[in-house]
C-alpha cells in the first residue's frame, strides 16, 4: 500500500473537471461490482476451498455528502441521485465530501488476501484536498488518481492575466470608452475664442485636455463596467502600511493568500470563469479602438493648430 495526498493551490477547478473525476470513480465502481456478481455466479456451486475470487465486492462504495449555503445536508450513495442535484444546484453547494473506496478480497487455491483501497476528496469553494491509499500491486484505482492528477496538474491558474493586470486592463477599456466624449468636449471648447486661441498657440495643450477628460470620463465608465466582474475574482485586500499625510491606512491586494488557495467552481464561484472570459472580450473589443481614436486625435491637434 502507498499513501499520497494532494493539496489544490493556485487553481481553477472547474464543474466539468470535478464531473470527469465522479464519473470515472462510478465508472470504475460499477466495473468491478460487475466482476463481483459474476464470479460470485460462477463460485455458487462450488466449495469454498475451490472457489476463485479476482475481486470479492466487501462493501465497496461511492460516497457524496454535500453541505449547501441554506444550511441543509444530503449524503448520497446514488450516483444518479447526487448528479442531478449536482447540475441543478451548482451554485447552492458549500462543499462536497467524496469518498470512493474498493474494499474486496481475493483469492485462488491456496490462498486469500483482504484489500481495501480508497480516494477520498474535500471540496471547498477555495480549496481541494485529495487523500488517496492504494495498493501498489493491484493498481485497480490508479487510473482514477492519475485523472485527479491530470487535472490538478494541467488546471489553469487562480493567479492569470485577468488577475495580474487587471489595472492594466481596467485602463485600456477606460481610455478607449474616455477618448471619443473627451476629444468630443474639447472640440466644442474651441467655439470659445480665448480658448481657441490658446490651443492653436499651443500645440500641446489640446491633446493634452483630451487626455485628461478621455482618463476621468474612462476611469469612471470603465471601472462600472469591469468592477462587477472584478468583485467576485480579485484577491482580497490586506493591510499595507498607515498614510500619514493622508491620515488613513492603506490596503492592497493579498496575493500571497490568494495563491494559496484554489477557485473551485461550485457556490459562489460557479460563474467565476465566466467572468473572466467576459473580462477578456471586454479587453479584446475596445483594445482595437484605441489605436483609431489616437489617429483622430493627431489629426485634430494638427488641424486645431492652424485652425
């Protein structure tokens, strides 16, 4: 027998990766069960010294006990059971607790050996622990290990692009949607003629008040637009020190925590993905308009200086 037990850090487990995991340890249950029945046909006639077991079924099982934010419980024994409310109630679950065990015997002629292997997971919105023992001769449920394995091992990181720029991106959508209502306002500026004046005796200063609108017309439009997003997958804030010319503390991301734990998409981070995939087209979209916009805003400064 060996033991082995895998801590979740720093991953996005998804629904669908949790579903291939539940499947598969069914799969593997009602596989060896099978085996059990059959020979258990095939050793009914016979005495006991001459019967020949590959795997004697003693109470193997599949497990699911699922804690939900209305503080209910159900333990589930029926896979079927458990996925149907698995998939209709996604959002509601606080944690699961699986356990998945092969408790069987095997025998022959001359003589009989007692197993009992098992995999057992907790599941939390934030994190994910695997305990596993298994045999190292049978190997009945490596299979199943190496999946969990597989998907832990190739998950896409809690700490991502989204995470790492999110200024970054909060501002190139901000300068795309600030851009237009700013060289917009500062154009109808130039009915004024002192104002006029000014900007056509210096170059600068247009582009420079367009920019300056397009930065708190964007920060402020493009900060609704992302923050809700945001709210749901950003690192929590810590302390950072204390402003003693502002007379107020200073937070700022704890991003050590956060990539010490996981985001398991079950409760309140069953849309979490979803959010990150509209961050990006969010991103995608208005990132190519801000190259136009600059180009009109060269070519008015131009025309503004010897308007």
């Amino acid at each position: 027998m060996y033991n082995e037990s895998i801590k979740v850090a720093n991953k996005i487990i998804t629904s669908d990766d949790l579903l291939e995991i539940f499947s598969m340890m069914n799969e593997k249950l009602k596989y060896y069960q099978k085996i059990s029945n059959t020979e258990a046909m095939q050793n009914k006639m016979l005495e006991y010294s001459y019967q020949k077991w590959s795997f004697k079924d003693n109470g193997s099982s599949l497990v699911f006990t699922v804690n939900f934010y209305d503080d209910t419980s159900i333990k589930f024994d029926n896979y079927e059971n458990f996925i149907g409310i698995f998939n209709s109630r996604l959002d509601e679950i606080k944690d699961i607790y699986v356990r998945f065990y092969l408790t069987y015997d095997v025998k022959n002629e001359y003589d009989k050996n007692y197993y009992h292997e098992s995999i057992i997971m907790w599941i939390y919105e934030n994190k994910m622990n695997i305990d596993v023992s298994l045999d190292s001769k049978n190997k009945k449920m490596d299979d199943v290990f190496e999946l969990i394995k597989n998907k832990v091992l190739t998950a896409q990181p809690k700490y991502d692009d989204v995470i790492k720029n999110k200024n970054l991106i909060t501002f190139k959508v901000g300068l795309s949607l600030g851009l237009i209502p700013g060289l917009i306002i500062t154009t109808l500026l130039l009915i004024i003629p002192i104002v006029r004046e000014v900007f056509s005796n210096t170059f600068v200063l247009y582009p420079i008040c367009v920019l300056i609108l397009a930065f708190f017309i964007g920060f402020t439009i493009g900060n609704n637009i992302l923050s809700s997003l945001y709210s749901k997958i950003s690192p929590e804030k810590k302390y950072a020190y204390y402003d003693t010319s502002k007379g107020k503390s200073v937070y700022k991301d704890d991003i050590d925590q956060f990539v010490g734990t996981s985001e398991i998409l079950i409760g309140k981070n069953a849309d979490n993905l979803i959010c990150r995939r509209k961050i990006i087209e969010i991103h995608d979209k208005y990132k190519g308009y801000i190259l136009p916009e600059i180009g009109i805003l060269i070519v008015l400064s131009i025309i503004v200086l010897f308007f």
